[in-house]
C-alpha cells in the first residue's frame, strides 16, 4: 500500500495534479475478516463505498 501511495504523490507532484488519501476507520471490521476471510472482507469494503 505504502508503494501505491508514494506513486500516487509522485505522479501527482510530476503532472502538476492535487492527490489525497482517505483512511476510513471501520469499527467492528475485525472480526467480519476474520470469521469470513479477506476476500469476503474485500468484496464488503467495494460494496459499502462510494465508487467514482
């Protein structure tokens, strides 16, 4: 993830472009991986958030 982020600041700096991360905190998400694994946890996290 740390790679994906530097590449986004670089090309950002590098095409004169704005860049912004956002971090979401979900409570209670631990234990959704853990019982149903990452790939269900993965398919969740597509599901509740906003696409583009």
């Amino acid at each position: 993830m740390l790679q994906h982020i530097e590449f986004a600041l670089f090309n950002a700096n590098n095409t004169q472009q704005s860049c912004a991360l956002l971090f979401i905190d979900l409570d209670k998400f631990k234990p959704i991986n853990d019982a149903y694994g990452h790939h269900i946890g993965d398919k969740l996290l597509v599901a509740i958030l906003p696409s583009e």
